[in-house]
C-alpha cells in the first residue's frame, strides 16, 4: 500500500478557510430551497410514522428526503393549495368575518361529541376517521386532504383560522374542500372545530 502524505494546515488561515467554505455551503444550501416553504412545517407524522413533509414533490421534484412531496400533492404535510392560504393566514390574517373569532361553545364531552358526529359525517371521508387526510375519498385528490391532527397541534391550528377553513373551503386555493357555511350552522361548525382540538 503506497503511503499519501496529506498537506498539513499550519496556521488558524487554514481553518478560517475550512470554515468560511462549510458556512458557504450551508448558506447555499438553505437559499436553494432546502427549507420548508410552510410556516407549519414541522415533524408531525402520519399515522404509519413517515414524516411529513418527507416525500415526493417538494415544489416539484423529489422531496426532501426523497419521497412524494409537500407542495405537489404527494403524502407531505399539505398540497399546493393548503401552502397558500396558511401563508396568507400568516402575512395576512384570518379574513373577516372569521379573523380574532374564537369558538364560544363550552369545553365539555357534549360538544366533543357532537362535533365528533358530524365530523364522521362530513369530515372522514377525506380527511380520515383520525384525521390524518388518509380517507378512502382522499385518494386522487390533488392536492390532498390536510392532516388535521397536525395542523390543531400547530400554529395554524387556531379557532379563527380553522373555522375560516371549514366556513369557506378551498375553491379559491384549487383544492376540493367543500365550504360547509350554506349546508351546516354556525354552531355545528364550532362544534367540529372544538372536536379537531381533541384529535
């Protein structure tokens, strides 16, 4: 085995160089979209333990880790549509009239249930019987139902921005999400909202 003789830094330049160069890659690599583009992004994970986020379509290529991706309609945390409104959400608040709204119904095992009915009968479907966005009608749908258990335990998972989400569906973000404010009353709306914290 032939002997290499490795140059030697003989100086802290040698290292400031060294450091400089990986500072530089790390920068470039964040710039370059190896960052989430979600606010909510975070470790949530699904309930056969992929982590979201972590699959194919992150913008349109492999996801991060190279699974189906976020912002495509792949098993990340949300599609394309879901990105938008939680960004105008974040930039822009909750609109009115659902802005600063917070759910009036009382904390208690009566409107769990209640919303848990009408979870099951409007919600499941897509959405999943734990709310997971792995329904039976899920699959197919691009881009594909929110996770929900994530989203409540996130900081999109406010009152206002869940009833807004429930009230007006997801037309005017190109998803499938049916607006529920001319088919369920306002307190039956709060009640799926109160039944979601408990997900």
């Amino acid at each position: 085995m032939k002997k290499v003789d490795l140059p030697r830094i003989k100086s802290n330049e040698g290292f400031a160089s060294l450091w400089g160069g990986v500072a530089l890659i790390l920068t470039v690599t964040a710039l370059t979209g190896c960052s989430s583009p979600d606010p909510d992004f975070g470790t949530a994970r699904r309930g056969n333990g992929e982590i979201y986020g972590y699959g194919p379509g992150m913008m349109g290529g492999p996801g991060m880790m190279g699974g189906p991706g976020m912002m495509m309609g792949g098993a990340g945390t949300m599609g394309q549509g879901n990105v938008q409104r939680r960004r105008q959400a974040t930039i822009g608040g909750v609109p009115a009239p659902y802005g600063g709204a917070s759910d009036p119904l009382p904390k208690n095992a009566a409107t769990v249930a209640a919303g848990k009915s009408l979870y099951a009968a409007n919600c499941a479907a897509c959405h999943g019987p734990s709310g997971e966005g792995n329904g039976p009608a899920a699959s197919g749908l691009s881009p594909p139902p929110s996770n929900l258990r994530a989203l409540v335990h996130g900081p999109a998972g406010r009152d206002d921005y869940l009833m807004w989400v429930i009230s007006e569906g997801g037309a005017a973000y190109g998803t499938g999400m049916p607006a529920f404010k001319d088919t369920l009353p306002k307190n039956a709306r709060w009640q799926i909202v109160r039944y979601l914290e408990t997900l």
